[in-house]
C-alpha cells in the first residue's frame, strides 16, 4: 500500500517538477558523455 501511495505522489511531484528533472538529468547525462574525467561521478 505504501508503495502505491509514493508511486502516487512521485508522479504527481514528477508532473510538477518534470522541467527540472529533465533538464538535471539531460546536463549529467551530457556530463558523463563528454568528459567523465571533469565531472567526477556522484554515487
């Protein structure tokens, strides 16, 4: 049940916020691609 109830709001939060999330996720997916070695891995 909890499970559903977050799947629930990050959709609604991703509906929201999807420009900012898309973008963030666009800019370090360029990051990796270009140059690994200047952008240092965030885990």
């Amino acid at each position: 049940m909890n499970i559903i109830l977050k799947k629930r709001l990050k959709t609604r939060n991703n509906r929201l916020f999807r420009p900012k999330l898309f973008f963030a996720k666009a800019v370090s997916l360029l990051n990796l691609s270009k140059k690994p070695g200047k952008f240092p891995a965030e885990n």
